[in-house]
C-alpha cells in the first residue's frame, strides 16, 4: 500500500508469546508482516493458522540482521513509506507504533529509535548489569566520533522512512547489525532522533544464543562488525576514520 506504513517483526522459535504479540500489534498497524527466521518449535504453524499477517519464512535461522533486512527489502520493494520495526519477546509495547509512524512524519527524521534510557516510566525493570555496561559503552564510542546523539544503540523498536532504507547496504546477519546501521546512517547523513519508551526486562531468560552470551565475547563481536561496517564505506570522512582506529586497538 504505498503511502501506507508497514510493522514487521522478525521471529525465531517465539511460539511462548508469538500468538499474543501480534494480536496486540495488529491492533495498532494494518499491515504486518512477520519474517520467521527458520524458527523450529510450534511457531511456523501458529503463524500459518493467521489471516492477519503477512509472511515470509527463511529455510535456516540466518540471524536477527538478517530477518531485519528482509523486512527492508520487502518495505521497498511493496513501496511503504515507513516501516516499524518492533521485536517479538513482549520487551516493546505496540501500542506505540502509531506514536513513531507520528514522529517519524512530523519530524522529518529519517530513523526515529527507540530508546530504553531516554526517561523513565512507571514500572521499568533493570537491565542486567553486563548487558547495561556493554550498551552504554557501545552507544558513547558511536556518539563520539559519529556525533548520533543516542542513548541507546540497541533498542529494536524503530520507525524508518523508507526512502533512507534504500541507502542502507545491511550484510551483517546478527544481532550487531544496529551498529552497521549507524554507521551507514552517519555516513550518508541521515537524521536520527530517538523515542523514549519503557525498559522492560522480563523475569525469564533470554539468550543471544552460543558464545554471545558471555559479555566479552559479545563486546569482541560488535567491536567487529564496526571494523567491517567502516571498511564497507567508500571514502570515509574524518569521524569514520577516527571510529577505525579506535576499534582497531
């Protein structure tokens, strides 16, 4: 529907809040399309009982990124004006999705992102300690040699305008791939305001998944998809220079 703005939430092996996640999204977005990243429970059937959605399904898990940027391509290719994109473990609240489509018209940004440290709201939970380090660290090494301003690199509650996503070139599959984004958000000059929303950590437990879930691999990790994202960028200025030299150490 072109004018129109798209939900999409990537998913994997979600069948616990799947079911309920998206009878709240489609409340709030009339189109949503759901990218199930090779999931292996009972989430493939649940998503093929519904009428509501729109979906595609990749053959293996090819990672978090990688779900991501299906959802871009189909964004452009079905010529959405903004695309939503919000995470399937029930950490982000839809009914603020027509607050982003919002801000990201009335502001003329080209990223509005949501941000967990941004304000506080009755009820946040801590974050676990190591995930909190590595976010702040990450977020103040980015603002201060790309000038982005975040407080939050990570949050998956975002809203693209799509004509922005067309200048984006995501390979990275993984959870790193806000990084890449921020990095070829800097590059071309994209504007990018962030969204306060809740901080929502549920009491169960949540997994990157592999050696990511011990935190100085996890920092290792993103320390290289920076350092791959920035040798992908031709000719780059200064900050992005500077930025290469740090994560070099």
């Amino acid at each position: 529907m072109p004018g129109g703005f798209l939900t999409a939430l990537p998913v994997y092996n979600e069948a616990a809040h799947v079911e309920s996640v998206l009878d709240q999204v489609c409340r709030y977005s009339r189109d949503v399309l759901v990218v199930d990243d090779g999931s292996r429970d009972q989430t493939p059937a649940l998503l093929q009982r519904r009428s509501d959605i729109r979906l595609i399904r990749h053959g293996r898990n090819r990672g978090y990124g990688a779900a991501l940027r299906t959802a871009f391509q189909y964004a452009v290719e079905q010529g959405y004006d903004i695309l939503v994109t919000i995470d399937c473990d029930r950490q982000h609240e839809p009914q603020r999705i027509p607050q982003f489509v919002e801000t990201c018209r009335s502001s003329g940004a080209d990223i509005v992102s949501g941000s967990r440290y941004l304000a506080r709201f009755p009820g946040d939970t801590p974050p676990p300690p190591e995930r909190r380090r590595i976010n702040h660290h990450i977020t103040e090494l980015l603002n201060r040699h790309l000038g982005l301003g975040l407080t939050d690199a990570f949050c998956g509650f975002k809203a693209y305008r799509v004509e922005a996503l067309r200048l984006l070139r995501i390979t990275e599959p993984g959870y790193g791939m806000p990084l890449e984004v921020w990095i070829q958000a800097a590059h071309h000059g994209l504007r990018v305001i962030e969204l306060p929303v809740p901080l929502i950590y549920l009491p169960e437990e949540r997994s990157f998944g592999g050696r990511l879930d011990d935190p100085d691999h996890r920092l290792r990790y993103y320390y290289r998809v920076i350092q791959r994202a920035l040798a992908a960028v031709e000719h780059p200025a200064q900050p992005l220079q500077a930025l290469r030299e740090e994560v070099a150490l």
